[in-house]
C-alpha cells in the first residue's frame, strides 16, 4: 500500500471565532493528483493554508508524510504556491530571483548557493517554461507568467508534494496549458499534487479524484468524471496513436 | 582641500558613508515589504530615547538606540497580531514617541536647539565615542543585510511562502525592524532622525528606476545613498545647513534624475521582450533533439499516460513518439 503523504482528521478551523471546517478528513496518497472543489467560502482554500501550517487548526490532527504538523521539519519536502495575482514585492526581482527563493528550505545559512542549487532552480524554470524570461523582473510579466514563476519557486526544492491554491484563478489559457504540462511531468516522476481549483480546465485527466467541499463539510470524495480532452485540449495530430504500454502505472 | 584637516569633519564623513551604506540597505528590504514609513517611525520613537539620554546623561546613542529597538519590537509585534486596529495603534506609538521625547527634553532642561541636532543631524557633534558605536552598529546591519540577503529577500516577497519553506518568519521580521532601529541611530548624527526615512527610500526608489534584480537594486541603493550623504556633509561645511536636508534634497534631485532615464528603459525592454516563451510547454510543436535510442517499454524510462498514447519521462521531458521522432510533451 502507498503511505499517505497528507492526512488529516477530524479537523476542524475557525477563521476570527467563526467555524469554516467543521470535522474534515481528507487523505492523499503517493503519487496521488487530489483537488478540491468547492463555492467561495466552502473552505477548500482554508482546507490547504492549515494542512501547510499557515492556519492554526481548532481540533483534529494534520500529518505530512506521517509526522504531525507540530513536529514536521522538512519543509523541503513541500512545494506550496499560493493563491497570488502577482508574483512581485516592492523591489525589483528576476524570475531567477524569486525561483531562487524556492531553493532556500534546502539551504544552509551564510553559504552561498551550491552548483546543485542552481541547476534545481534553472530546471524550475525550465519547467514552466520561462528559461527565456529568466532574468527579467517577474513585475513585467503577464498574470500567466508570474503564476507560473510561483509554480517554479515551489518546485525549486525538488519536493515530493506540491500545495497549489486556485492555481489557474484569473490565468491566460496559454499559462494555463504550460501550467498542465509542468504538473504532468511533476506527477511522472511519482510524486503527489494536492490542489484547489475553481474549475477544471486543461487539468482535469490529470486529476485521480476530487474532494467537494460546502459549508466547510466534505460533500463528495471520489473520482470525477472526465471529459474526453487530452490535458492541453481536444486531441490533434501530435498525439500519436499508439498503444498505451504503460498503462495503469501512474493511474 | 581643507575641511579634511578637521577632525570633525573626518568623522563626519566616516558617520556618512556608514549610513549612506547601512540606510539603504534595510530600506530595500523595508520598500521590498512594503513598510517604507516604518523607519520615519522608528526615528519618532528613537527620539525619546534620546530624550532620555539628555534627562539621565547617559550616551543618547545608547538610549536611542534601546528605546528604538524596543518600539521595532512593538510594531513589528502590532503588525503580526493583524489587528484591523493596527494601523491606529501604530499612529499612538508614533507620536507619543515625538511628544515624548520634547517633553522629556524640555525636563531636562535642552533646548530646541539640541534637539534639532538629533532630529536633523549636525556635521559637529560626531564624537569619538559617537563614532565607534555607530561604525560597529552599521557593520553588524550591513553584514546582516548582505549575510543574509537570501533569507530576508525570501520573507520580505513572500511571507506566507517564507513560512511553508521552513523559514523562521517571526524571527526576520523582527531581525529586520531591529536593523531598521540600530540604523536609526547610526543615521542619527548625520541625516537625523525626521528625515533618516527618506535615506532608507529615495536611494531604493531612485535604484529601482534603472535595475530589473534585487541584487543589482540593493547595490545600487547603497551607492545612491552614499553619494549623497558625502556631498550633504560637505556641503553643510560651506553652507551653514542642517545635513541632513542637504542629504536628502541630493538623493531626491538623483531620483528626478533618474526617472526619465528609467522610463525609457522601461520602455526599450518592453519592445525587446514581447514574445520569448518555451514552446514546448505551450503547446507547439517540439521535436527532440537527436535521440540516442528508441524509447520503448524496456528502454528503463518510465512511461506516462497522455491521452491516446504513451510519454516517456527522460531526464525531466516528457518525450512523445512522432513519426520518426520524438516530441517534447
């Protein structure tokens, strides 16, 4: 049996003395594509900031990779990007900059980066498809673009478990593709996704199962039905009829 | 020339280049984070402080630097909590630490013109003792600011981000509103304490005109403040003025300058850079470079599922058969 990278129980959260989880369970496995589904205010988005640590919880227990939250230190481990309509501060800073930022749960203080650093945050960027953009400053960007610069950062560290929060919400269909392609090939090397979405779009065959939230209850956990598109849109003539050899083993 | 032949002067402008390096370099981080009004408030605060030296005669760059240490520490507390009231209760600790501070200056007997010398910095009363404390403080904030430039790059973007990496968020924030605090008091004896703030900004605003990185914005802003805390000193030599107007009128006239050069720029790159994306994670089609082999289901490459055939994932690709060749998928 595969071990669970995210488990959580019984949990339940209050945002300023107001319920919004009341007794969730939600449980992801390795190699597992998970997303949550829910209206505004169903507290999917409420559901990932505590499972990541960044909303205390009430009750209930939170483990990644079988440690409890409390005690969880290998932030490595986890790739989380959150909901952002833009990727930039208050000072100028590159792609490569903010990519770079991703690296840093693998870093030790006052050293400088290691040759591996640098080709993890460079393969980040490859990933999403920036190579070319890498040394411009992310403020320049389209919305697409600088999601996907936040997508990069959380892949810098190489990690076993991406967190994505409504990654596709106000994104060009372009970025949303490239977005899908650099998913897929996250999830080819075995590792596991758990996201929010608003809605499907391009990553639906992509997704193992899908959780609905309402009213902060889980409503349905299962599989969902897919439409008949291949991940980047209706089939067209690169997608090879071929036999499907290695089928079920990612699945 | 010979205002290098007073010693006064020679400290002067030792405590300038400090500040006009140190300044600078917490501000990108306090512009980075959007708090660039937090150093006008910590010199409020500091000002009492020095108040209280001048009450008790101990070395007001001691007091100050304690007091302001100690409001940096409550705002950055104040700002942590979230309150909705924050803002108001940020406001209260900024003016009772100028109120405080005339008012404890006026029981110890100074006079406003004391005061103003802490408030607007003074080429003449940089003393040896002075010098020592403010060089030590400056090289701590400016090896802290480079040191840990990663770090505090990380939290001052992206918070939330910092916090998921692991980071110890809470401990960089308060590290940079300390920095911002000791810088305060480094900056106090030249620019002074109303208008430090504009030494931590303008030289950041005036950098980010012409720069696209962080680092080369960081670098250039510890330039571009101490050019002009140089020539401020020296001009308060010839012209009898407070320095630290003179510092900061220069760096505003370098940012006016500046702005034009940075809009257009601003402009040439947009021309250049319109469309530069990676094809293959577009949607286009992408042939591989030359293969060694062909991928099959024994070439030790795992296989992945995509729609109606089969991709191999090699070295971070995922490669598609096409034809005689393969695409990037």
């Amino acid at each position: 049996m595969r071990s669970a990278v995210v488990d959580v129980r019984g949990l339940r959260v209050d945002l300023d003395d107001r319920p919004v989880l009341h007794g969730v369970d939600l449980q992801v496995v390795e190699g597992e594509v998970v997303t949550l589904l829910g209206a505004n205010g169903s507290g999917k988005s409420t559901l990932v900031r505590t499972v990541v640590g960044l909303v205390p919880s009430v009750a209930g227990e939170v483990r990644l990779f079988g440690t409890p939250l409390r005690s969880f230190h290998d932030w490595w481990r986890v790739g989380y990007v959150p909901q952002r309509t833009t990727a930039a501060g208050g000072v100028p800073a590159t792609v490569r900059e903010v990519v770079a930022a991703g690296r840093l749960a693998r870093r030790k203080l006052f050293r400088p980066a290691r040759k591996a650093d640098r080709a993890a945050v460079d393969h980040a960027i490859e990933l999403v498809g920036l190579s070319d953009q890498a040394n411009r400053s992310v403020a320049n960007l389209s919305g697409g673009q600088q999601q996907r610069v936040l997508i990069a950062r959380a892949a810098a560290s190489e990690p076993d478990l991406m967190v994505l929060d409504e990654p596709n919400a106000g994104v060009d269909k372009r970025s949303q593709e490239a977005f899908a392609r650099a998913l897929r090939t996250f999830v080819a090397s075995g590792r596991t996704v758990l996201l929010v979405l608003h809605e499907m779009g391009p990553l639906a065959p992509l997704v193992d199962r899908g959780v609905v939230l309402d009213g902060g209850h889980v409503v349905h956990d299962g599989p969902l039905p897919t439409p008949s598109m291949t991940l980047t849109g209706p089939p067209d003539h690169h997608d090879d009829h071929r036999e499907d050899y290695g089928a079920g083993l990612f699945g | 020339m010979s205002f290098l032949d007073y010693d006064f002067m020679q400290r002067a402008l030792i405590a300038a280049v400090l500040t006009g390096l140190a300044a600078p370099a917490v501000g990108t981080y306090l512009v980075q984070r959007r708090l660039a009004l937090l150093g006008d408030g910590l010199g409020h605060v500091a000002l009492t402080g020095v108040a209280i030296g001048l009450l008790t005669g101990w070395a007001p760059v001691w007091t100050s630097v304690a007091v302001a240490i100690l409001g940096a520490l409550a705002i950055d507390y104040v700002r942590a909590k979230g309150r909705a009231s924050a803002d108001v209760a940020l406001a209260m600790l900024f003016y009772g630490g100028i109120a405080g501070g005339v008012l404890i200056t006026g029981l110890a007997g100074s006079t406003a013109a004391t005061l103003n010398t802490y408030l607007f910095g003074s080429i003449t009363t940089v003393s040896q003792d002075d010098l020592w404390v403010v060089a030590v403080l400056a090289a701590v904030v400016i090896a802290l600011a480079v040191g840990l430039a990663p770090q505090l790059f990380a939290v001052c973007q992206d918070e939330e981000f910092a916090r998921v990496s692991g980071l110890p968020v809470r401990l960089y924030s308060m590290l940079i509103a300390v920095m911002a605090a000791v810088t305060v008091t480094v900056a106090m004896r030249t620019v002074g304490l109303l208008l430090v703030s504009a030494l931590m900004v303008v030289p950041v605003a005036t950098a980010q005109q012409l720069t696209r990185s962080f680092r080369t914005t960081f670098a250039l802003a510890m330039v571009l403040g101490v050019v002009p805390s140089l020539g401020g000193v020296v001009f308060s030599y010839y012209v009898d003025v407070a320095p630290g107007a003179s510092i900061v009128v220069g760096s505003l006239i370098g940012f006016v300058l500046a702005w034009p050069a940075g809009s257009l720029l601003r402009r040439r790159r947009a021309r250049r850079s319109v469309n530069g994306e990676d094809p293959r994670v577009t949607g286009a089609h992408v042939p591989t470079e030359r293969h060694p082999h062909q991928h099959d289901p024994e070439c030790g490459h795992p296989t992945v599922e995509h729609g109606d055939h089969t991709d191999y994932l090699h070295d971070g690709h995922l490669h598609a058969a096409h034809d005689r060749h393969y695409d990037e998928h």
